[in-house]
C-alpha cells in the first residue's frame, strides 16, 4: 500500500486552487483522456477522466495521490499507473457516484494496491 491516495504527492506540482479541468491526463504509457472534474477536497482530491474513445468513452475516478506531474504550459496531468491499471479501476456510473464513501473506498483500495510507477 501506498498510504493515503486521497490527497496530492508534495512533488506533483499541485497547488491548491489550481483548474486541471480540460487537462490531457497521461498514463506512464501513454494518453488516457482529459481532466472532466476536479476536486481537491481533504482527504478525497481526486481527477475525473472522460477516456473518450480509448475505453469507450467510459469515465474514471483517479485519486489524487496518483497524479506524478502536472504540466501547467501543456495542460497535462501525468499519473503513475499503466493504461491497463486505469481501465482495470472501479466502474464510475454517475456523478453522485464520485461522493459516495462506498465507492471512493474502492477506487482508494483498487490504486493504494499499486506501487507509483
């Protein structure tokens, strides 16, 4: 386990207040989709990624704490999880779906298995 995923790596680049909506987000092997929401709430900060056509327009929730980089002339947000790590993540149905606890557990328990790339 990685430890909390729920909040942003001291050397990712974040700063509080930051707009990542829009951003391209970037697996280590290449590009997932763009930032669709963002919240950088305590304990929950987290990235909501439209992944377009690559998994079928499907939507996912990474935690914050998987975000390496971000590229604020490129507009990119780097993570440090594979393409297959991310379409592997917990299925986000709605956007009630990113509050609920019993969800956010999930996605947590699913990312904090992986080691950062």
């Amino acid at each position: 386990m990685s430890g909390n995923v729920w909040g942003y790596l001291s050397d990712s680049g974040y700063r509080a207040g930051t707009v990542l909506e829009g951003f391209g987000v970037e697996a280590v092997d290449g590009s997932i989709g763009k930032v669709d929401k963002h919240s950088d709430d305590v304990d929950s900060a987290h990235l909501v990624v439209d992944t377009g056509p690559w998994i079928l327009g499907r939507r996912v929730v990474l935690p914050a704490g998987i975000v390496t980089g971000i590229d604020q002339q490129e507009k990119k947000v780097y993570v440090g999880r594979t393409k297959d790590e991310i379409k592997g993540a917990p299925d986000f149905e709605s956007a009630g779906h990113e509050n609920s606890a019993d969800y956010l557990h999930q996605v947590g328990v699913y990312f904090g298995g992986f080691p950062l790339v």
